[in-house]
C-alpha cells in the first residue's frame, strides 16, 4: 500500500491518495482544492481513482468533490451522519463565505466499523470519532491513521460549529484514537502541526490539548 500526503487548496488542508500496489487502484481522501494536480499525480504514479471519501462534510474539505468526480467517475463517501448537511442549503451558502466550491450529494455512506476497499492492499476502517462534526471519522489500517479534523500534530479540532461537541470529541479521540499501536502514524486533515504528521505515541504524550 502506498500513501502519497498533499497540501492543497488554500486553507493548508491534506488530501491523501491510498493506492494498491498490486492493482493502482486508489482513494482519494479529502480532496479539497488542485484537483487537476490531484489527479495528474494519480495517473503519473499509476493510480486510478475509484473512491472519493470525505472524513466529514465542511466545505474546506468537500470542496473538490464535484471536480474530482467529473475526473474520475469515482463514488463519494462519507459517514451518514454528515450526509444529510454536505449539500445543503447552508453547506452550500458556508461553501461560499469560505470562497469553496459546494459539494454534490453523497454516492455512498459508511458507518462505524465499516471497511473501504480498493485493489487488493487498501482496507480502510472507519472510526467513527464526532464532535468537529456529528458525522466526522477517522480511517485506519495497520501502520496509519487518517484523522481530518478530529486529530492534528500537537493539537485538535474546532468544536464551536454547528453540531459540534469538545466533551464528544475529546472522548472519540481518547478512545479511538489514543488506544491505536503506538507506532501508528498520524495523518492529520490540515497541515498546521510542526510537522505533516506524527505517530500516536507522538500524540499521546506531547499534545496538550490531550493529556
């Protein structure tokens, strides 16, 4: 399985590609701005596209959704709790304030414990870890965790949107998160960390929004 972290948009958000090996096929996570650049870089490494998955449903993060689906044909994913409000009225005039693009509505949704596939190398468990947002995850397999908004390097997410919960959140990430092999690397949703990602060890006992 190869991961491929890159900043994009103008508000330091990290898409990530996730792709099988064996076969190219890959997720596309969080894709929120330079979707031509996205995508070029899935086809010069051999990658193709065949899920995009949202971690949750602010704009900041579905933004590219339409774009990447036209270049693509892939499904979006998301959590169910979330899909609901991606393309809502008041996502769609949020979208706008922050200058993103509005997302159309979910292909697929996902549940806590459910298992996103491609090729033969990529499962991708999802964590349900609320609080930034009703419907916000965390996707894990062996060796990484993708956190959004849940879990940055040495600090959290904001918990002062709409549905938004810090006594919720803060237990997701205690009890999903924290309770992950130490080794597991971090892959946070914006890059405003000293770094573009971290370890769970690295978290659990540096970061002071959590201990």
């Amino acid at each position: 399985m190869k991961v491929i972290q890159l900043l994009v948009g103008d508000m330091q958000v990290f898409a990530y590609l996730v792709a099988c090996e064996k076969t190219g096929e890959a997720v596309v996570i969080d894709p929120a701005g330079n979707e031509n650049q996205i995508h070029d870089h899935a086809v010069k490494n051999g990658m193709r596209i065949v899920k995009i998955i949202n971690t949750h449903g602010h704009p900041d993060h579905t933004c590219g959704n339409a774009a990447m689906k036209k270049l693509t044909g892939a499904p979006i994913v998301i959590h169910q709790a979330d899909a609901p409000h991606m393309a809502s009225r008041q996502a769609i005039e949020f979208a706008r304030m922050l200058g993103c693009a509005g997302s159309p509505p979910a292909d697929e949704t996902v549940a806590d414990g459910d298992v996103i596939r491609a090729g033969q190398e990529v499962a991708l468990q999802v964590l349900h870890t609320p609080g930034h947002s009703p419907g916000s995850i965390c996707l894990y397999t062996p060796g990484h965790v993708f956190t959004g908004d849940t879990l940055f390097v040495g600090a959290v997410g904001r918990t002062d949107l709409p549905g938004g919960s810090w006594k919720v959140m803060s237990q997701a990430i205690h009890s999903r998160i924290m309770t992950l092999p130490d080794e597991t690397i971090v892959w946070p949703g914006h890059h405003y960390g000293m770094s573009p990602s971290s370890t769970v060890k690295e978290e659990r006992q540096g970061n002071p929004f959590i201990n």
